[in-house]
C-alpha cells in the first residue's frame, strides 16, 4: 500500500477536523496509507507521494511581492510544505496540490498569486462555506484532451467547487515549469508539470464527494494509482 504524506492544518477548530477527515478519507478510499504531517512535526522522509492539501494562504513573500489582500499567512505551513515538495519532485514521486496546494505547486515553480478576488467562496457569496458539502459555490469546467487530469478523471469536463480567494491568472503561471490544463473565466485552476512523471494541481476541493461530480473525485485513485506503479528515485 502506498504511503502518502498528507499535509493538513494544525488548527483545532471543528471545521478543520472535519475538512482534515476528509482528505484523509479520500486517499483511504482510493487505495493509499494516508501519513498526517502538520507544522511543527518533523517531516516525514519517507513516502511514496505528497498530498498538499488546502488552508491558509502563503506569505506573499515567497513569490516577492508585499501584502495586497492574503489574509492568516501561515509561514511555517509554506516552510514544510516548499521543503517537503522539493524533496519530493527530487525523487520524482506523485505530488497532488488542492486549492493552497495548487497554489504552493505555482508559487515553488516561480509563478505567482492574484493576492484577492471576490466571487469564488461562498460566505462572499451570501453562502455558508460548509466542509460537508451542503452548500457551495459550483461551476463547470473544460479539461484540456489529454492531460494528465483528464486522463486520471476520464472526463472532459468537470462539475466542481469554488471555496477560495487567491487565484493563479495565465499572466501570473510559472510558464517555464507548469502547463495549464483548465481555464476558467481567465483564472487558471488545473496545472500539471511536464517534466515530471505525476505532478498535478487543482484549484477547487474533490475530497468533498457533495460537491463535485463522480468524475472529479476519480483523481485520487490516479494519484494512488500513480505512487503505486512509478517507483520513487
């Protein structure tokens, strides 16, 4: 069984217990070994493929910009997780990014973030941002033929989620290190690594099975599928 380092918040309010029950969930479901990393716990150095998972946003900082809009900057979350990736892209293991993680992928490659926009989570949306999937904010999107996404997902196109406020723009991609594998209205919310074996990120949540569709939920089982058959260097 494939061991997954899963890195997940440290906070103990009740919504990140039950948002980190769900990624845990999710890679349980799809055939791996989930192994719970937080900040200030010593770094696994042993793994078969790193899950980055969602939560605060990264210091604007590392991507050498000034505060324009990030809000609750967790700077030792990006210290472990920046560290945690290089290692692993090292060794060429799978690497999955969610929302932040998606985020972190952009940021270690050299991109950037659009620190602030409005209209992609529910509670600026008049809706309660609820982890279990009761309510969200949906949209569809186009996944481009032939990536690795569409290939994990079987689909081209996706019913997924919105719960975020930092966003990746073409202009702000890291162009030399990513492609682009969904666009929508201009944001960028799927990339992958060409020049690795299984580095994807995703900007919306698909550890939540209510709100998104069968399809998106699929990647977890490619990602695990993925650490399975591709040996780690």
């Amino acid at each position: 069984m494939s061991r997954v380092a899963v890195v997940v918040c440290s906070h103990d309010k009740e919504r990140c217990a039950v948002t980190r029950r769900q990624y845990l969930d999710a890679i349980r479901r799809a055939g791996g070994d989930p192994i719970e990393v937080r900040p200030g716990a010593p770094a696994p150095t042993d793994f078969d493929a790193l899950f980055l998972t969602g939560g605060e946003d990264i210091d604007p900082s590392r991507y050498g910009e000034p505060n324009m809009g990030s809000e609750a900057v967790d700077r030792e979350r990006d210290e472990l997780e920046l560290e945690l990736l290089a290692r692993a892209l090292e060794r060429d293991v799978p690497v999955l990014g969610v929302c932040r993680g998606f985020q972190v992928l952009n940021v270690h490659f050299g991109g950037s973030l659009e620190q602030h926009v409005v209209g992609h989570r529910p509670k600026e949306m008049g809706i309660p941002d609820d982890p279990e999937g009761r309510d969200a904010v949906r949209h569809e999107v186009g996944v481009a033929p032939g990536s690795l996404l569409a290939r994990a997902t079987g689909a081209r196109r996706l019913a997924v989620n919105s719960s975020h406020h930092q966003v990746v723009t073409p202009e702000r991609l890291a162009a030399n290190g990513l492609n682009a594998t969904v666009l929508y209205d201009g944001i960028v919310e799927a990339l992958e690594s060409p020049a690795h074996r299984w580095v994807v990120g995703v900007q919306w949540h698909p550890e939540r099975p209510l709100q998104v569709d069968a399809a998106a939920q699929r990647i977890f089982r490619a990602f695990v599928e993925a650490a399975e058959v591709v040996p780690a260097r």
